[in-house]
C-alpha cells in the first residue's frame, strides 16, 4: 500500500500526517516538544482566548509551537457566543498570519458541548470573510450538512465530549455522517485509547485530532506514538478494505481431516 | 579551620530565592548587596503572589519525579530555617487533603493513579470516606471521597518574606528596592552606574528573561479572601476535569486560593473568567465561602524553562538561579543547597544531575 500518495487535503492543501494535536495540558513544554516529534503530526491546534492575544503576550509558547515547523492551527475555544469566537479569529488571523480557524462556540459551559446555532452563525462569516474555517461540531447530520453548504470543507464531529476519553459514543450518528457527506471529517475531542483512534480511521474517518489523552498521559510521547501507529493502521486498514462480519465462524483451514470427536453437535 | 574568605557578593531579585541566598550568605561572612526592580515590602515576585504550599507529592502529579526528591529537602530544610529565623510559627506540618466533587471523582481516581505510577510503594496518601474528610477539616461536608498527603505542609509565605527581609537588615545586608540591574559576571549595572563584585548572583525569576532566551512567564491569578466563617487547618485541593485548585489557609482567617496556569506573559488583572473559576471553587468547598470578602486578586509570571524544572548556571562571577515555575517554596531549599555548595566550591552539589544541567534548547535558541 503507497502511504505517500494517501495525503489529507484540507481546503486544497495536502498534508501527511492524518493526526493532529492539541497543545494544552501537557506537564512541560518539553514534554509536548518530545509528544509533537513521536506523533509525527503536521497540524498543531492552539488556544488564544485567555493569553491576552492582543497584547502578544503569549508569544513566548507560541514561539515554541513554531519552532515544531507544524501548520498552526488556532482554535477559538472558550468562546460562547458567534460574535466571540469571530472576533478571535479575526485577531489570530492578524497574529498567526493564517486565514485557517479551528471554530469552537460553545453551548454549555459543563461538558463544553458545541452549540450549533451560533457556530454555523460563525462559520458563515467567517467563511464570507475567507477564512478556511475547520468547525468543532456534535454527529448531528443535518448540522453537519448545514456547515458543508455553509462552505466548510472540512468538518470536526466529537466523537465524544472534550476530555472525556469515552470514545465514539454514537457510532450510529457518526456511520451516518460518514456516508452521507463527501467532504474530510476529522474525529475532534473525546477520545481515550489507540484503539479508539484506530476504529475512527477505519470507519473511514480522514483524520484524528487529540490533546487530553496524549497530554494527560503519564508518558505523554509514548502515548503520541502510539496513537500515530493506532491511526495509520486504522487508515490502512480503510484503505485495505474490511471483511464484513459473519454470523458463524467460518475455518480458514479446510475440517476434511479433523478427527469427529472434535465437532460439536 | 578554615573560615570562608569574606566575599563581596551581589544578589539580584530580592524574591524567594534571592532573600534566601543573600541571608545564607550573610550568615557565612559574605558582604552582600541586594537589589530588586520592585518595593521590597510588597515585592513584584511570585513569591508573593503564592499560597506558600510544600507539596512534594501533589506536584510530583503534574510535573517530573525529580520535583518529589528535591521537594523532601524542603521539609526537612524549612523547620531548620525558620528555627534560626526563629519564626517556626509560620510552619504547618498538617499535610494536605485533596478532594473532588461526586461527579468529578475519577479526577480523584486518575490523580491516586498517577501517584502510584510516579512514586510507587508505599503510597504516601491515605484514601478517606466522607466521614474521614469531615475528620481532618469538618468544615468539608460535600465530599464522599478524598486522599490525604500527610508529608505535605505549608508555610505563611508573605510573613516567612518580611523575615528574611528583616534577618538580611540584621546581619547588615545592604538592600536596595525600586533598583533595576542588569547583571553581568563580576559586576552589576544599576540606573546610578556599574558596581564591580567578587560575585553575582542572578535569580530575578522573569526579571532575568533577557539573559535567557528560552525563559518564559507562565501566568498565574489567585484571589485572597478573608471569612471568620470557615476553617481550614491544611491546603485543600479540588481536583476538576478542567481546573485543580487549590485553597491554603492563612493566618487571621485568611485564605489564598490559585491559581490559574496560563501560557502568557500577560501582566494585567485578574480575568472575571478566572475570578469566577477560583471563587466557585471555593464555593463548592463550603458554600459559607459565600459571604467571605476579596480582599485581593494576584497576578503573576512563573518563570519558567521548557522543562518547567529549575537550572543554575554558572561562569566566572555569575551565577544564574531560575526556572522554579510553580515550585518555588518547594523547591527553594534544594536549588539554595546547590548554589550554596556551588560557592563553596567543594563538596557535593546537590541534585546535580538536574540543577548543572543547562535548560533545554537555551544554547540552541
């Protein structure tokens, strides 16, 4: 299988890596520095709402977040309200040089779910404003349909709330989105384990954004490896073509010469 | 015997780390001079601004083992200390009870775990039932699970500093506030002209970020509230999905609750975000929080390395001492022993293998 011609595209721009990840949380910056290198990643996602953005005054973090040589991609987490997050990513378009925004608006403030009225409200804007906008969206289909005629061409469902590392709570929904739109859906937020990761990618998801469960990791790097094998074996295994389960077990070797004792009734 | 020959040594930053040399040092027959931009009744430092908590376990959690093994110096190293400063008051060796709401209790799983996994047997907590939190702090009802740190303690930081302040007066230290340096090997430049010195000893914290290209200020907010209504005999801290705060009792009623972790060198006021953050915390411990009084919000820069781990450098006539992020009163009597050894020149240098190391990246950068 040729990995190398397997790139993900976002809004016409190709990247190689199908992980992405956040940077907050981690214990150090050496530890996200060593998690960035064992996740092989090209995307890192940043927050801005509480730095003070406009002063600049976290330029000393982002300085290293650049130094990784990763696309940057601020989000506009903590934001509630559309006017919000849209006057953040105004502000991170100034700082970063970047028209690319990973949108969040948020509904509740407990378990940091999307809202979805004010983010396609944000999404519309901005787009009209030509930013690449990447929203963290719930599985809903018809929010997701909504985003995509909105002019998203990438889209971030949960796969369950931030943080929670419960995995792909609604494997319904998210089948669903998978097989009814035709634009890159990257599993944002929720998920725990490599294994998660891995049944996302061979759902044929195109991609896997992470932060707690590396950053919260008592080996932040290793965890970041393992997830970056859990995604590219999962990718691959998409690409491979799954077999489709069966009701019975079915021998892969032939019974002719198995003595008859061994046969159940 | 030998006694030390006497030296004319400077200290720059007269915060945590830079009252605690220069006091060494007088009491070793050094001359010192020590400077600070700030007032030095009420310094600009973090030191300040912190809940003054020696938690070795606790910050082990959140950072690297190394913290653990330097931060049991400190309990051992401050009862020796404030016995000469005579001030063995300000020390409360209660440990430390950490505490999440029901919904919130694989918080309190996932911290017990990551304990277990840094430090291993035997455990340094005892887990409590609602009945076993009520015990320790009876003001604590919401609660049906907690651990208890009992090799943790605190100290009455802003006090532990006026004294230091008053011992380096003492000993006759000379103390110069509102005096910006800049610092270089074998000399000091202030805004009046340059002072040459045997030695200069460098830890203004972010004050010296300009000699460090990977320094950084990590941003952290605490309020301080006063209520004769509440009583906590030990820190508490409230494990959370998003925040792990933290309440440490002071004396008078007093308590300081911190503190947020921003990476920012934003200097300006507390954020309502955060003030509204840190006050339900406190809240939720004991809704008899409701009616305490702000009486002030504190805002500061930790200084920081990559590592988040301290690191003294060293070359003819200067040494450099930072890096001790949210560590200080933890980590203070283990990066003083060193430098301490380091001006001795003989002897082992404590904790070596971390303190001598250059910080990560800051020859590169």
């Amino acid at each position: 299988m040729n990995t190398r011609n397997d790139a993900l595209v976002l809004y016409g721009e190709a990247f190689t890596s199908r992980f992405l990840l956040g940077t907050a949380l981690y214990p150090s910056p050496r530890v996200m520095q060593e998690a960035i290198a064992a996740a092989g990643c090209d995307m890192l996602t940043l927050g801005l709402r509480r730095q003070n953005p406009a002063g600049g005054d976290g330029d000393a973090f982002w300085q290293i977040l650049r130094e990784s040589g990763c696309r940057l991609l601020p989000n506009t987490a903590g934001c509630r309200s559309a006017r919000e997050a849209i006057t953040l990513a105004e502000m991170s378009r100034e700082l970063f040089d970047t028209p690319w925004i990973k949108l969040e608006v948020i509904g509740d403030d407990y378990n940091l779910q999307p809202d979805p009225f004010g983010l396609l409200e944000a999404a519309r804007e901005l787009i009209d404003q030509g930013f690449k906008v990447l929203p963290y969206c719930t599985d809903d289909l018809v929010l997701c349909q909504r985003l995509h005629e909105a002019g998203c061409q990438a889209l971030m469902p949960w796969g369950a709330p931030i943080g929670t590392g419960r995995g792909l709570m609604n494997r319904y929904a998210l089948r669903t989105l998978r097989e009814r739109l035709d634009v890159p859906l990257i599993i944002d937020a929720g998920l725990g384990a490599p294994s998660q990761a891995a049944e996302a990618m061979e759902m044929g998801f195109d991609g896997v954004l992470l932060n707690t469960a590396v950053a919260r990791a008592r080996r932040p790097a290793q965890m970041a490896g393992a997830f970056a094998r859990a995604i590219e074996a999962g990718r691959e295994a998409h690409r491979a073509g799954l077999m489709e389960q069966r009701q019975t077990a079915s021998p892969s070797t032939p019974t002719l010469g198995q003595p008859f004792w061994h046969s159940k009734p | 015997m030998n006694t030390p020959s006497q030296r004319r040594i400077a200290v720059a930053g007269a915060g945590l780390l830079g009252r605690l040399l220069a006091w060494r040092l007088l009491r070793d027959g050094h001359a010192v001079t020590l400077y600070d931009a700030g007032a030095l009744d009420t310094p600009p430092a973090a030191a300040w601004a912190a809940a003054g908590m020696v938690a070795p376990l606790a910050e082990t959690v959140v950072s690297e083992r190394c913290v653990y093994d330097m931060g049991r110096v400190a309990l051992t190293r401050w009862p020796e200390w404030l016995a000469e400063l005579e001030a063995t008051e300000l020390w409360h060796r209660r440990g430390s009870l950490v505490v999440a709401h029901p919904q919130d209790e694989n918080e309190l799983t996932q911290f017990r775990r990551d304990l277990d996994d840094a430090l291993g047997a035997p455990p340094g907590y005892r887990e409590l039932d609602a009945a076993g939190v009520r015990a320790l702090e009876p003001g604590l009802t919401g609660f049906r699970h907690g651990l208890f740190l009992a090799d943790e303690a605190h100290l009455d930081n802003r006090e532990l500093l006026n004294r230091l302040l008053e011992a380096i007066h003492a000993l006759g230290g000379d103390c110069h506030g509102h005096t910006p340096v800049e610092t270089h090997p074998g000399e000091v430049t202030t805004p009046v002209g340059r002072r040459a010195f045997d030695l200069v000893i460098d830890c203004r914290g972010h004050g010296a970020r300009p000699r460090h290209p990977t320094l950084r200020g990590v941003r952290g907010e605490t309020l301080h509230v006063h209520t004769d209504e509440v009583h906590l005999s030990r820190p508490v801290r409230l494990m959370h999905p998003r925040y792990q705060l933290y309440v440490v009792p002071k004396p008078g009623g007093r308590f300081v609750i911190g503190a947020t972790s921003i990476e920012s060198e934003d200097r300006s006021p507390i954020s309502l975000q955060s003030s509204l953050e840190l006050a339900s915390a406190l809240y939720t411990l004991s809704p008899a929080f409701a009616e305490a009084r702000i009486l002030e919000q504190g805002v500061n820069l930790r200084p920081a390395f990559r590592d988040n781990l301290p690191h003294v450098s060293r070359e003819d006539g200067l040494i450099g001492a930072n890096g001790l992020f949210r560590h200080g009163y933890l980590l203070a009597p283990a990066v003083v022993d060193h430098v301490l050894a380091e001006i001795r020149d003989k002897g082992e240098r404590p904790f070596a293998a971390v303190l001598s190391e250059a910080a990560p990246q800051e020859s590169l950068a």
